[in-house]
C-alpha cells in the first residue's frame, strides 16, 4: 500500500457553546425498525459506530464515471474528505481525518473478513439495483462490529444511472461534492440529523450546493465522535491491507486477528426517492441482511 495523498489539516473555528443544544444522530449496530430512538429521533438502542484509527484509508474506483473525468472526480472526493478533516473541537482538533489510498479496479461494495479491503468510492453508470429507491442519488455501506460498533469498512456507491451529477461552481443539478460531504458523514458514523441546516440533515435539494459545507451540527457530531482528546493511532489500511481485486485476496491475517471478524453486520445509507417531488432524499437505511430499507421523508432543506 503507499499513501498517495495525506490531508493536510486545517481549521474550522467554531465559537461552541459547551451547553449547545444537541440534534445530531449517531449510527449504531441497532438496524431496522425496532431500534429505540429518542426525541430527535436518534437512535438510543445499539453502539454507536466509529472508526477506531484517527485517519481513514479511502480508495476511488478507477473507472470513475462514463459522465465525469477521473481527475474531476478525485478534485471532488478529496475536497469531500477535507471537509471532515482537522474539525476544531473543544480542546483541539477532531481524532478524525482521512488518508487517499490507491485507487482499486473492484467496482462493489464488499467487506472480506478473511482477505483485503477498501473503503471504496465509486460510481454505478448503467444500474442502480437496489429496489424501491431507484432515484437515490447514493449509497453508503458500512461494515462494523456488532459488539463494539467498531467500523471494519465503509463503501460509498454514487448513483449515476438514475442521476445526472455536476461538478460546476455554475451549472448544477446534482451537486458532487455536496452529495459526497454528506455521505462521507454517514461513512465516518452519523446519522441524519432533525436539523434541517446541516448537511447531515436527510435531504438534497437539487441545484443546491449548501452541503458541501458543514455547519455546526455536524462538527459537533464528528467532535462527540472523535474527540480531541480521544487515543487513537493513524491507521489508514483497510482491514487485511488494501485489496486492488474484488473478493479480497488471502492474506496472513487470520480469522481471529485484526482483520478478522466474528460478528460483522452491515447497514447502509441509502438516498431515499423523494415523497415530496422534486426533492431527493438520503435515508439511513436497515442492514443489508434484513432486505428492507426505511424512507426518511423530509420537507426542502432550509424551508422548516
Ligand atoms: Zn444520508
């Protein structure tokens, strides 16, 4: 593995208040409809997700799409990345960042316990196949730890078949960079927030490129996530060393080593369709196993 690209770290000066009233959600191991949630609706059953390394290893698919060029579409990931990065918490900056890996030719979202991986961002041109959500703008997978809700890997699949993405500061429709802040959120262990100015908030508005930007909701998330103050190593490769193939290649690492995993569940982050034409939605949705997912419905972003 070599590192292609280690984000640099700056800083976004928030005033706080210590007492800041709270709406941001977490991800947990608790999936599906059963889970408990409290009165923003955050779920109150399950761990709650994280990643255990204070930077995370993120590959492209080398393909990137038939619509944008490569070089545009790492211009845009690694702005994505950036965004998350070097969040100025109480006491110092968020334990959280991200490292570019290679790119990999595997275009699927995959976890190998037993084999090498990537946290993988790619783009699906021809067929989107996930049912009943088919104007979804894109999808985040997240494998963690049911014990722990220790994240073991996290792929982010960009749905270009059912929408046509920009990458212009002049012309757009679905913005990029906006799409991918926001499920760059759900990869590091958020979940949807009430708060309808965040970009973790569960809408898109097409046209829109406020989400390329966080607001205080979601650093204050990322800060309760990774602390400041949090121990954690800068661990950038994927479980059992990056994989460039699908299917993950055998390695040394064995089953009950680090990269195994004995009690793997999968969740993902879904776009929702819209209920409320011409808005497309991004909902948490429940775990792959469980072959169902749930909508979020949501008025505009920014209108109440
Ligand atoms: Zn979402």
């Amino acid at each position: 593995m070599s590192w292609r690209f280690v984000f640099a770290v700056p800083v976004i000066l928030l005033g706080l208040a210590p007492n800041e009233a709270l709406a941001f959600c977490r991800s947990t191991t608790c999936v599906g409809e059963d889970c408990t949630r409290d009165e923003n609706g955050c779920k109150t059953s399950g761990q709650p997700l994280y990643w255990p390394s204070s930077c995370i290893g993120i590959s492209l698919q080398q393909d990137s799409s038939v619509h944008i060029a490569f070089k545009y579409f790492e211009q845009v990931a690694q702005r994505s990345m950036l965004t998350w990065t070097g969040l100025e918490c109480e006491g110092g900056p968020a334990s959280i960042g991200f490292s570019q890996l290679d790119n990999i030719a595997c275009k699927q979202t995959e976890y190998n316990s037993g084999g090498t991986n990537a946290n993988v961002i790619l783009f699906q041109d021809t067929k989107w196949v996930y049912k009943g959500i088919d104007n979804t703008l894109a999808k985040t997978t997240v494998t963690f730890n049911d014990d722990t809700g220790e994240i073991l890997d996290a792929d982010i699949e960009i749905n270009h078949a059912n929408n046509n993405f920009t990458i212009s500061d002049m012309v757009i429709e679905y913005d990029l960079e906006a799409v991918l802040t926001h499920e760059m959120g759900h990869l590091i262990g958020l979940d949807h927030t009430p708060d309808v100015s965040a970009t973790m908030f569960a809408g898109y508005e097409p046209g829109s490129n406020d989400q390329r930007t966080l607001e205080e909701d979601d650093i204050l998330a990322a800060c309760e996530v990774y602390s400041a103050s949090r121990s954690a190593p800068c661990t950038p490769e994927p479980r059992g060393g990056l994989g460039n193939e699908c299917g993950g290649e055998a390695n040394a690492v064995d089953e009950g080593g680090v990269g195994g995993c004995t009690n793997c569940s999968q969740s993902s982050s879904t776009g929702a369709a819209a209920w409320l034409a011409p808005l497309v939605l991004c909902g948490f949705a429940g775990a792959r196993r469980l072959r169902r997912s749930r909508n979020v419905v949501r008025a505009t972003k920014g209108d109440g």
